[in-house]
C-alpha cells in the first residue's frame, strides 16, 4: 500500500493516519524502524547487555530518579557509564532495567512519543496519561520479553493536577501500578528497596532525597553484581533526576560526586551505611 | 447523461489556480520574519484554538492561510514526517529544507491531478540554522511551487500592502520587541498605507518565536496574554518561562470515602452472651 522507507516524502499515509500516537503511526507507514516490531528467537538475551538497578523516591517539590552506570552481559561488564534515566519530556522522567538495547530504543520512542502527541493535539497528556501510553508500549514488547529481551521501566513525574511528584512500576504485561513513596526495579532493586525502606522520610528535601537514592544505589552494588557502584577512579556517579514544578533537570555530576564522596567517607567508619535506629 | 466538453490544459490549471487564490485571498494574513535571536511569526487570529502558526520539530516552524482544515492537515502530515525522520535517523537530520521539499510534491501532485480540488492553502516552513545567516523562510503555494524569502515573508488576502509597509522598516537586526510592534503596525494597514489602519490587540494575534538563545533544544515558543501585552507595550521582552503547564483540573477522587455508622458498643458481647462470640472451628 505505502512505501515502507520513511526516506520518501509525505505519502497518503501521513495526511489519512487517523491518530495523535506516533508509534501507531510508525507501526503503519514504516513498522520495522519499531523495537518492539521484530523477531527474536529464544535465548537472544543472553546476547543484550543488561541495564540493571533504577531507584526513584518522592520528597514535597517533586520526585527524584536515578540510575547506577552499568550495564552486563553475562559474568561481563558490557559498559560502565552506561545511562539509563532519561527526561521523559519536560515534567517527566523514565528509567529502564533490562536488555539495554531495547531499552534505550523504548526511551526513544516514548519520548518522541510524548512530544509527537504534545504537538499534534496542542496540549501535553496527563501524567496517568502518559504512565498508560509507556503500558501500551511494553505491552507490545512482550513477545520479546518471553525471548528473553525483557525491559521494565519505572515511570516518575510532576503531576500538575495533584501538584506532587508520581512514581509508576510496570510488569512485562503491562501491567501498571502506582507506587507510593519510593521504589526500585532492576536486579539490585530488592537490596535498594531495602536500605530506602530504613532511609525514606516522606518529608525528605531535594538534596537529601538525592542523599537517600545514592545511598540505595550503593546498598545495591554492594550486595548485588550486576549493579555498579560509584567509580571513584573513573569519575563515572549515578545519573540523578529530578522532576518538579520547574520541570525536570539532572543533578549536575559535581554535586552528585560530593554526595557520593560524603557517602563512602561515612562508610569507610561503618560500611553498612547509616544506622536506623531500633526502635 | 452529460456531455464533457474539451478544455484545454491550460485553461484547467488556470481555472485551478484561480479557485485556489481566491480562496487564499479570503483569509487574514500571516507574517514570517528574521529577527536578532532567530524568527518571528505573527498571524492575525482570533481564534484561541484554532492555531495558524505552530511547532513542527526543534528548529522548524510552521504558518499557513487558507483552509483551517486543509492547513492542519498539512501541519500534522508534517509534523508526522519530521518525527520519524527523526526518529529513524537523528534529530539533527530533520531539515526544513526536507519538509519544504516534501510538502512542495505533496502539494504539487494535489494541484495536478485531476480528481481532488486543490488545496486552498499558502504554507511557511522556517527554520533556524546553525547560525544566523543559514536561518531559512521558505514559502508555499498552492501549487507547490517552492520559494526561498530573503527578509520576511507575508501570506494571506492583502499580502502586498503589508509587505510595503514592512519593507520600509524591516531591518534584520531588529529585537523582539521591535520586530513585532512593526509586524503588527503592518497587519493592522492592510487597507493600504493611505487609509486608516486598523487596530489589533493581544487577542486578534498569534505571536510565536523560533528563538536562537533558549537553552532546550525546542526552539519554538508562543507568546500569548500578559508576555504578548507586555511586548507590544513596553520596551522589554519577556523571559523565557520555559515551559509553563496548562492549567489542569484539580484532582477528584474515583471514590468517596465514608465513614462507617458507629458499631455496638465494645461490652455488647458479654451482655448479649453467646450470640456474638466467635464461632468454634469445626470438629
């Protein structure tokens, strides 16, 4: 019907489509530049590099995100300065674990995503409305997911309508679910899940919720091989988000060297971090 | 039955192109300009909704007279090519040039083809390049045909009065606030400059800049109400709020919460003796 490369000018299709979502558009004039749209036979995930451990947690103003640096294929560390939270567009952020590949493919495409729709209808989605539009997406992925080229996102964001910041998890279905406070996904995600259940505070400030997620990133390489802790030799720290009222900025790499110097100093007396008191 | 009579090509094209510059005519007019910090597109329109000028990637901007619906159709074809293309390459591979060139087959191969009527449309794709000078306004026509304007451009029902008048000001160095203050001064004596001009206020025009010195890679913002007033008035230009949020609906809960009527009181059980004690497990 429609010449399948996007090189060619503006075909039929591009007058007729009938819907404000880019990758449904894609889907229809040019289905193979599409991640989700390909085969995989068993076993090609042992082929990806793994993305592993996000951490994300609210505060007052906003919600916070961030990301170790590593990425592993196997025993092998495929990359150390990988990244893998991203600004979803200007009042949101997405962080993805998984097959590295695809990942950064679906951050493309959601991003676009979100703009494509911005700019044909006027207006921005919803926050809900845009942590939906991320569940169709994996929902499509899954084919891939059951060979082994599994993704799974955590979506953060400024909600103006509740005027709070929002955190979304995701299965491989699709499934969509709001998280309350804090949470992690990735292979370290059950040892940082752990350490922010002892350093949450619900009225924590930006510079501290930075404090805490680094922290939980730490606990997480710590305890956990695939998740890369701070490289001090390198200068290569987490990538720390933040989503607020002003819109979404990273934590300049300066700052967050500080914090993770003052975390490793604080450590060097008690390596298990800080302590929560018993009761 | 009806007998098709023969015309002759070029009568058809004529015919064509007439159909479609009369209906071009009809609309107000759009102006596209170079300003110091990038372009400046300012439309009369009084309608909040239905936008004439709009965004179509980082560094590309669109404005059309004509047809709303025709026009928008061409605006979301574009900003459907410009997306995957750079989606598909690069972000830095989407071109005004490439839109241009686009639309211009697009528009070309609708104007000759003798089954749809023309599109009664005029459309400016304007781009901001790497530096000033390769800023580009390249302009429409309803038969495709393809133009490259030097200073400013202007579309709609009375476009060569307007020019006139912003010819005789038009100086590329000019800053914001001067740029538009002269495209409205010329929007406004579309009468011609020997007659009465008319007067426009914030509510008549739609005003939006590609602007060179915004840090986002999205260079295309509207400026609309108070920042509008305050440009038209005042000698300053307004900041870059960035990107301010719509208003949004305050958020209302799926369900109301309740509150259970209050339960019999806490020594019922001894009174009412064995009818409210637990059940024994099955033997």
């Amino acid at each position: 019907m429609s010449d399948r490369s996007p090189s060619v000018g503006l075909t039929a299709d591009f007058l007729r489509a009938d819907t404000s979502s880019f990758a449904d558009f894609a889907a229809r004039v040019a289905p193979n530049v599409l991640p989700t749209q390909r085969n995989a036979s068993a076993g090609a995930g042992d082929l990806a590099p793994h993305g592993t451990t996000i951490v994300a947690a609210t505060f007052p103003g906003g919600v916070c995100v961030a990301g170790d640096r590593r990425a592993t294929m196997g025993n092998i560390i495929a990359q150390r300065d990988i990244e893998k939270v991203y600004p979803a567009d200007e009042f949101s952020i997405i962080g993805i674990a998984g097959a590295a590949g695809i990942a950064v493919e679906m951050v493309g495409l959601f991003q676009v995503e979100l703009e494509h729709y911005e700019k044909l209808e006027g207006a921005p989605l919803s926050l809900v409305g845009k942590a939906s539009r991320l569940a169709t997406m994996i929902r499509m992925n899954l084919p891939l997911a059951m060979q082994g080229l599994l993704v799974v996102p955590l979506f953060a964001g400024w909600d103006p309508a509740t005027q709070e910041g929002r955190i979304f998890s995701y299965d491989a279905t699709g499934g969509r679910y709001e998280e309350h406070a804090f949470f992690s996904v990735g292979s370290g995600s059950v040892f940082a899940r752990g350490s922010l259940k002892k350093l949450y505070r619900p009225d924590l400030e930006a510079t501290e919720a930075t404090m805490a997620v680094i922290q939980a990133l730490y606990d997480a390489a710590d305890d956990d091989s695939a998740t890369g802790g701070p490289d001090m030799t390198r200068k290569i720290f987490p990538v720390v988000l933040l989503a607020t009222a002003e819109g979404v900025h990273r934590v300049n790499d300066a700052q967050v060297g500080e914090l993770v110097g003052e975390v490793l100093s604080s450590r060097m007396d008690r390596p298990d971090g800080p302590e929560a008191p018993l009761r | 039955m009806s007998i098709q009579f023969y015309v002759a090509p070029e009568q058809q094209m004529k015919d064509r192109a007439d159909f479609a510059r009369k209906g071009i005519a009809r609309g107000r007019s759009v102006i596209v300009l170079h300003y110091a910090d990038g372009i400046l597109f300012v439309a009369e329109n009084r309608s909040q909704a239905l936008h004439k000028v709009s965004e179509i990637y980082d560094r590309i901007g669109f404005a059309a007279v004509g047809r709303y619906n025709e026009f928008e159709n061409l605006r979301m074809a574009g900003i459907r090519y410009a997306d995957l293309r750079g989606y598909t390459y690069d972000r830095t591979d989407v071109t005004g040039r490439g839109l241009a060139n686009a639309y211009a087959q697009l528009l070309g191969t609708i104007f000759s083809s003798g089954g749809e009527k023309p599109y009664e449309v005029e459309i400016i794709v304007a781009e901001l390049g790497a530096t000033p000078d390769l800023d580009q306004i390249y302009r429409l026509t309803y038969d495709g045909s393809v133009a490259d304007e030097e200073n400013f451009a202007v579309m709609g029902g009375s476009a060569e009065a307007i020019a006139q008048v912003l010819g005789t000001g038009f100086r590329k160095e000019l800053g914001l606030a001067e740029a538009t203050k002269l495209a409205v001064r010329a929007l406004s004596s579309d009468n011609g400059s020997d007659s009465q001009a008319r007067r426009l206020d914030v509510d008549a025009l739609e005003v939006a800049i590609l602007d060179r010195t915004r840090a986002l890679p999205r260079k295309f913002r509207r400026i609309e109400g108070a920042r509008l007033a305050a440009l038209l008035t005042e000698e300053i230009e307004p900041e870059d709020q960035g990107v301010v949020p719509p208003p949004t609906l305050p958020h209302e809960p799926a369900v109301t919460e309740t509150e259970l009527p209050p339960g019999p009181p806490a020594d019922s059980n001894e009174v009412d003796g064995q009818q409210q004690a637990p059940q024994d497990p099955a033997p």
